[in-house]
C-alpha cells in the first residue's frame, strides 16, 4: 500500500520496479476494489483504525475520479493526470470488480473463511 498508493494525487500505480518506484504509472480501476475490499474485511477482523482510513482513502478516490457519471460504470484507467485513458482498455471494463467493491464490505467478515 505505502509504495503503490500515490501519496500526492491518490489511486494505486499499476506497476511498481523493484526498488518500489511506480513503474507503470496509469492508475487501474481492479486494483482500487480489491483494496475496498480487502480494507474492509481487516477493519471487520481486526478493527486497526489504519484499515477504515484505506478503505475510505480508496473510496474518495474512486468516487472522485473513477466513476463515470456521464455515462455509467468506471473508467478501467487513468494517466497519470488522472483523466481517461484508453491505452489498454477500448470500452467498459467487465462488473466483476466494481460490483465486488461494492459487495465486499456489506458481508460477514468470516464468510470468506467458511469454505461455502
């Protein structure tokens, strides 16, 4: 989180060096709701106030700059200005993401450890 998070403009760089330094710097809508739900399950589990920041640092950037209120869903990248880039995505990414993002924190923290 602390290398791939950019502290000055948010969103989570795509790609990192080694050495940690941001490599692919295009912001990538996947890895911003796997840190929605990933956040919210340590804060269920663990209740580390650190975790709710992430989750609600992660939110306010996505809300910000993520979705695509004009004509639905969320942008699948960003530059590095943050605007959107269809560099590697032409059209809408699939729901999958977005939709876990959304489901995630609304489960029982142990559900995921049930094996159902």
């Amino acid at each position: 989180m602390a290398d791939g998070w950019d502290a000055e403009v948010g969103g989570f760089h795509y790609t990192l060096a080694w050495d940690g330094a941001p490599y692919i710097r295009d912001r990538f809508w996947s890895p911003c709701c796997e840190g929605i739900g990933g956040a919210a399950f340590l804060n269920a589990i663990d209740g580390d106030p650190i975790y709710e920041l992430w989750y609600r640092r992660i939110w306010g950037f996505v809300a910000a700059h993520m979705i695509d209120r004009a004509h639905g869903g969320w942008y699948p990248q960003l530059d590095d200005r943050l605007q959107p880039s269809s560099e590697l995505f032409v059209s809408k990414p699939d729901i999958y993401h977005a939709l876990q993002a959304c489901l995630a924190p609304r489960c029982p923290p142990r559900a995921a450890s049930r094996g159902n």
